[in-house]
C-alpha cells in the first residue's frame, strides 16, 4: 500500500505535531536526540508508504522554497562567512561554507534531476518461485532514519533531505557551527515544503542547536537511528569512525591521482589537468598527485599551464627538471600522502604504469584516480589493477559527483567496500528486504 497526499497527511499519530524539543525545554543532548529520533522513526513510516507522485511533488516544493527563499539563504550564508572569515577560516573552508546564487540554482537542479529519477523503493532485485512453490523477492526498501554529520557544506543540507526522501526515509542533521545560520534558514524551507506538500516536517531534522553534545549523542544513538553517514575532513571522519557506536558507512578523503602516460596529447592533458586541479580546488575529488611517464610528451606543456594557473607544484627533482623556468617546491613524503584541497599539487615522474600504480596503491586514499593515455592496453590494465572507489580514463576527476553521474545528488563519497561505494544516491540509502509468499507451506 502506498500513501497519497491526504492519506499522508493523516497518518500521523495525534500528537506528531507537538513541539520538537530544543536546547530550552530540553538540554540534555541524549535526550533530546531520543526525541528528535523517535519523532524521525514515525515520519520514516509514512515516508516509506508514500508513493512516488507524493514524494515527487514534495521535492518540487523544496525546490521552489528554496528558488522563492533565496535571499533569506543568501543573507544567511552571508553572516556566516563574516564570521568565519574574521575568526581566520581558511579560503579552502569558506569556499564549501559559500552558497550564491549560482550554487543555489544547482540545488534548485538537482532537486528537479532528483523528481525525475525512478523511486529505488520497491525494485525488485531478484525474485524466483522455488520448486516447492514458495515464491520469493528480494526487493530495495529505505534505512528508515539516516543521521548525517557534515562540517561547512550547507549544499549537504539540502542534498541529503532530497535524497532521503526520495529513497523515504527521514533524516537527523549535525551540520556543524561555521554553516549555522545558512543550515537553519535551510531547514526551516525545508521542513515548510514538506508540509505543505502533504508529508510529515519530522522527516528532516537538525541536532545543531545541541552542538557537539549533540553530534556526540547522534553518535551513540545505536537502535534509534539506523545508519549514520559522515561527510567532511579527515578527522571529522576518523572521529566519527572511531566514537560511533550507530553503524557508520565511511566516506573518504579524497588524495586523487592522475597518471600522464606517454601517449597522452598536450592538447586534452592540460584541460583535463586545468580542470581537475582549478576548477574547485576545495572538493574532495579534485587531483591531489600528478605522476608523469618519463617521456610524455604533454608534461612540460601540463606543468606549464599549471603554474600559469597559480598552482604550487611541489615537483621531486625529475619533475622539476621537466621545466626548469618554472618555479616548483621540493616535495617530500608528505606530499605524497596530502590532500591539499587548496591551489598546491604533488608532482611525481615515475617509471612508467607499474610505478605508478604501485605510487597509487602506496598513497591513495581509494576515491578516484585517472589515467589520460592514448594507449588501449594500459588503459585497461589501469581499470583492472587500480582498486579505487572510481576509475577514469582521460577524463576529469571532477567527474566523481553525484549530480555529475546521473544521480541527481549525493551524500558522499564511500571509498568502503560495502553496498555503497563511490557516489551514494538513492539506491545507496535503501537496504533489501526478504518477501516469502507461500500457500500454507511448512518446512519438513
């Protein structure tokens, strides 16, 4: 049975519309996460019985609060990034802290992208009739509640909502103090949309106003919350890992490398270089390492081209040999194993594909690497032998996106090895349930 709008709206208990907790009524962090999610696990059931229409048309109307609520967003972020910057935030940081309106009008898209992508909840993924007669189906349905804990990303906020609902589930937010004002306008439009759209605001929730008490308690909030996902820097994510006792799906750093192979032509290596490493360099899947063929062709041209675009390359002795008028940094074995995040790259010759996958199973961090050859066999040896989350071929590394692979949006990036791995979308925040049909059979 799936819900329509006005079943929707009355299939919450009496009283899901009483007051949520907050830091006045209720400061215990603990306990005011019991609440938040057990107030989560009864949305969780009416978002699992909607059908895909309801939860389309809801997503529709984040996407137009959010389009009508911009300037509000925009303010907000504002006050956020004054804060910050003059508490002496890295421009790396305020870069994911900044929504504009060109940013806003992408989550506006990948709201839309998401309304049109087929609802996981339900899909068969394998099914049989024994020859007993029982007849079996494997089929996708939600978590239930999914917590997120994400630092400086407001963008997170609202692409984690969509794709919870979409894959009908309900989620609790931690999405850290430096997005403070930008997260709460966001919520507000959010958890407005929902109702308005006939679905229960209590599918999405914050625990900012706790603040790490709160994240803490998220964290230890084991047969209350389902899954928790975090999506952040390094020790956000170690910290997460290491204290959670909820089941974590890990997202990783992003140390990316690309290989510049002998074959590979000047002119595709410095835009595919230009790109990866220029366009955002404060992303996860931006390149981190460039190893180079000892005589490719397109090296001097690609280390050109890239300290003409501000980029520091830290070179070891061969690289920097490549193009002696180009001002490089020695590199040491920490840049190797160092996602700069910000306009640096590590720069490496290596002698040929077997030195650099061995470069790339030494340092990576299992989240993207590249390959731009011209040479069919090594790129194929590179997609069998190189064990990352995503592999590519003469292509960006900027690719590794949600949004950018047809997902419509994501809520990380696994570099596990679990059900999820890669970009996770919709399918990823669903788990499978057993459904045995029988017709009065007993087991002998």
């Amino acid at each position: 049975m799936t819900l329509s709008a006005d079943q929707a709206s009355t299939a919450l208990p009496a009283d899901a519309s009483s007051a949520a907790p907050a830091p006045d009524t209720v400061p215990d962090a603990a306990e005011a996460v019991g609440q938040l999610a057990g107030r989560a696990r009864v949305a969780s059931r009416v978002l699992a019985r909607a059908d895909r229409n309801l939860k389309d048309h809801a997503l529709v109307s984040i996407a137009g609060a959010l389009d009508s609520g911009r300037a509000d967003v925009i303010a907000a972020n504002a006050r956020d990034l004054e804060r910050e910057a003059a508490a002496g935030t890295g421009a790396a940081l305020l870069d994911r802290l900044r929504l504009d309106d060109a940013r806003v009008d992408g989550l506006i898209a990948a709201l839309h992208e998401l309304a049109g992508l087929p609802d996981p909840v339900g899909t068969v993924l394998r099914g049989q009739t024994l020859p007993n007669g029982l007849r079996l189906r494997q089929v996708h349905v939600p978590m239930g509640v999914v917590g997120a804990i994400y630092e400086a990303r407001p963008n997170v906020t609202v692409d984690i909502a969509g794709l919870a609902l979409k894959s009908g589930n309900a989620v609790l937010l931690r999405g850290g103090s430096a997005a403070a004002e930008t997260n709460k306008a966001l919520l507000a439009l959010i958890r407005e949309a929902l109702e308005a759209a006939g679905l229960p605001a209590d599918a999405v929730q914050s625990v900012d106003p706790w603040g790490r008490a709160g994240a803490t308690a998220l964290m230890a909030a084991r047969g209350k919350v389902d899954v928790l996902i975090p999506r952040g820097g390094r020790s956000l994510i170690q910290s997460v890992v290491t204290n959670a006792t909820v089941p974590v799906i890990e997202t990783g750093e992003g140390n990316v490398h690309i290989y510049l192979d002998e074959s590979a032509t000047s002119a595709d290596a410095v835009a595919i270089l230009l790109n990866a490493k220029t366009q955002r360099p404060s992303v996860c899947n931006t390149v981190e390492t460039l190893l180079i063929h000892p005589k490719a062709a397109a090296a001097a041209d690609v280390l050109t081209a890239l300290a003409g675009a501000g980029v520091r390359l830290h070179a070891d002795e061969r690289a920097a040999a490549l193009v002696p008028e180009v001002a490089t940094v020695p590199a040491t074995e920490e840049d190797w194993a160092t996602e700069y995040m910000d306009l640096d790259l590590a720069v490496r010759v290596v002698d040929g594909l077997d030195a650099a996958m061995e470069h790339i199973r030494t340092w990576s961090t299992g989240h993207t690497e590249a390959i731009l050859t011209n040479d069919l066999a090594n790129a194929e040896r590179f997609i069998a032998e190189v064990d990352s989350a995503a592999v590519i071929v003469n292509a960006s590394t900027r690719f590794t996106d949600g949004g950018q692979l047809g997902l419509g949006a994501e809520v990380g990036i696994s570099t596990q090895k679990m059900h999820a791995r890669g970009p996770m979308g919709l399918r990823e925040l669903t788990t499978t349930k057993w459904i045995v049909q029988g017709d009065g059979h007993v087991r002998s």
